[in-house]
C-alpha cells in the first residue's frame, strides 16, 4: 500500500472490547495475546508506544447507572476505571511475557499494582523504551477512555492517535448492519463533528481537533495492522484538520 512517513512516537487507544471474544464480555486470554504480540513487534522495530486501555468489556459507568437507583453514576464511573486497571494488568502480563518492558500507570493512586501516572516519568519510560499502558482514564469521572487518550496523546506529544476497531475506519452508517455502508478514506475534524460520525467520542474529537492531534481509525483484528499503520501505510481513516 501507498505510504506516508513512519511514526516514532505513538498513543494506541484499545478498547475494552479488544480483550474479549466478539459478542462477549470478560476477558479472553488469546484475545489479549493477540493484540499484546502486534504491539511488541512495534515496540520491538523502536517506536515509542503508549496504550491506553478502556474497560466497557467490564464496564461503562453510564451504562451500570442508568436504572438502577443503587449506584450512583458517580460510583459508576469510578467503577469503570478500576475496569481499565483490569485489563491493564492483563495486558502488561501479556506484554512482558513476549519479552516488552512495561510500565502500568494511573492517575488514581494505587502503588501496589500500578505506578502513578506521572507525565515526565512517562515520557521517560518512552524514551527508554518501555511499552507504558495508561489505566484508569483521566481519573475523573464522567468522561471516557478516548478523551484519555486524547489528553494524554497531547500531553505525550504522540504524532498519532491511533484507535483500534473492529472494524476497516469510519463509514457513513454502522458497516456491520449496512451493507452499503461506505468507508471514508480520510474525514476533516469538522465534518466528524457536522455529521456525529462515530470516530471518538465528542469530547476527545473537539480535544484533538482544537490541538492539531490526528486520529487513525483502523481495524486492529487484520493480522499486522498495527505495525501497518505505523509504518503510515495508508489504512483505515486519517481524520485531520
Ligand atoms: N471512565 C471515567 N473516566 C475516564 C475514563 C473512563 O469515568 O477518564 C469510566 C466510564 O464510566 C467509562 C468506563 O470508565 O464508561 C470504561 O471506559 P470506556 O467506556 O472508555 O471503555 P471502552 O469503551 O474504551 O471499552
């Protein structure tokens, strides 16, 4: 495929669906495996990698909230973060086990599993070499994993903002109810927004748009994929100004 320059330093956003089989929650073991080895092989060729993991796999605080009277929505969110934290633990074992040196980090303190996100430590772990993997969000509620990787994309200084999917990019209606349904090679910031197309959500589409922050939407579930993309061989859809 066509190709643009190589990226150096890159965010990876995996959503908590990407530890689970399609269709089911939880976390499966070879699902983890998978994406943990597309990972190394990019951080094995010398490109700075920061993950960072959501937990709708688990669970998405609204989701838990809404009806129930029981827990607050607040709680919920809170709940959904400790989501990421577990299947970032997973993924660093995962990580490890092929040989990647990580670092787990959170912006909610939790010493005994995770280090606590630090901006300048994180920037160098990357400089070193080591995979790090933001759990936990913001560490506010309210928000979701994406305005993390939003956040912490600009704050890191990324080049990219890649977003794993399951699916090749961003179309014009849902690609796995419509079979008309037609892939966007690359989009403007404004029209994302103009039209709601399901890239991000809204608050980390205006964050990226507002600093100059491109995302990627690719399918992560293509065998190298994520090596593909940041190689910047021409996949999925460059969202930009
Ligand atoms: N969450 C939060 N603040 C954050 C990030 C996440 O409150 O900064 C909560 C929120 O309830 C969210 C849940 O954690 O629904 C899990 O994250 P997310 O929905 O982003 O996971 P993903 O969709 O990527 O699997």
């Amino acid at each position: 495929a066509e190709s643009s320059s190589q990226f150096r330093r890159v965010l990876l956003k995996l959503s908590g669906e990407s530890f689970s089989r399609p269709g089911e929650t939880g976390i499966n073991p070879d699902e983890v495996s998978k994406i943990a080895e597309q990972a190394a092989r990019v951080a094995r060729k010398g490109i700075e990698l920061a993950i960072v993991v959501g937990g709708g796999n688990i669970l998405r605080g609204a989701t838990l909230a809404r009806g129930s009277g029981v827990i607050k929505e607040t709680t919920g969110h809170y709940m959904g973060m400790m989501a990421t934290v577990i299947n970032g633990l997973a993924l660093q074992d995962a990580l490890e086990g092929l040989g990647c040196e990580t670092r787990l980090m959170t912006p909610i303190r939790m010493e005994e599993v995770a280090e606590p996100y630090i901006r300048r430590r994180a920037l160098t772990h990357l400089t070193r070499g080591r995979v790090i993997i933001l759990a936990a969000g913001t560490g506010s509620p309210f928000v979701t994993t994406d305005t993390a990787a939003a956040l912490r994309g600009k704050e890191l200084e990324v080049d990219v903002v890649l977003k794993a999917t399951r699916v090749d990019g961003v179309y014009s209606a849902d690609p796995e109810k419509n079979p008309h349904a037609a892939l966007y090679e690359s989009l403007a910031f404004d029209r994302v927004m103009r039209e709601d197309l399901k890239v991000m959500d809204g608050a980390a589409i205006g964050m990226c748009r507002d600093n100059g922050l491109p995302i990627i939407v690719f399918n992560y579930k293509r065998e190298g994929n994520i090596e593909r993309v940041v190689a910047g061989e021409l996949i999925g859809t460059w969202v930009s100004d």
